[in-house]
C-alpha cells in the first residue's frame, strides 16, 4: 500500500483518529476487495477529473467513508507492474479527510 506522503502523519493516526474497529474494516476491504462495495460502511466512484486514474492499468478513484467525518480516497491496480517486473495488486491512497467535507 503506498500513502502519500503529505498524508503518512493522518495515515499513522488512523486507529486512533477513527477507532481500530474502523481503521481494521478499511485496511481489510482494501487488502481483499478493493473493487467492491465494502461490506461496512460506504463508498462511492468518484466522477470527472478527480476519478480519473492516475496511470493506466488503476481504477477510478474509490471515496470510502471510513467514519462518519473520515475519508479516504484510493486507486487500486490488481496487476501493477513494478520495478522488478512482477504483476502484483497496489493500492495507492490519495487522499485522507478526517474532518467533515
């Protein structure tokens, strides 16, 4: 999983900010499932040109609500190629939002 790095001091805060219960629901959904409907809580594709993805081979941009003030925005890529040259999935966070809109 790669964060951000304007967002890694939200990213370390996160059980604490959201409760573990929450904060272990997310790391869950996107470890096994990222491409559907979490089974707690929401989440939406994100339209225009901020769901674009960020290269080819990502998703649209994923908005989970992980709280009822917490968000977190994400692509994920099942088959990323990387520098040694093996396919593996990535998840790749944008942004985190742990205040309201």
């Amino acid at each position: 999983m790669l964060v951000h790095r304007q967002f890694a001091h939200l990213w370390d805060q996160l059980p604490d900010r959201v409760g573990l219960a929450a904060a272990q629901q997310f790391y869950d959904h996107v470890a096994n499932s990222p491409g559907r409907i979490p089974p707690v809580g929401t989440s939406t594709i994100l339209k225009g040109s901020l769901g674009a993805p960020i290269s080819e081979g990502f998703s649209r941009t994923v908005h989970y609500e992980i709280s009822g003030a917490g968000r977190i925005d994400f692509q994920y890529n099942d088959a990323y190629v990387g520098k040694q040259g093996d396919p593996h999935p990535i998840i790749f966070i944008l942004r985190i939002g742990l205040g309201s809109h």
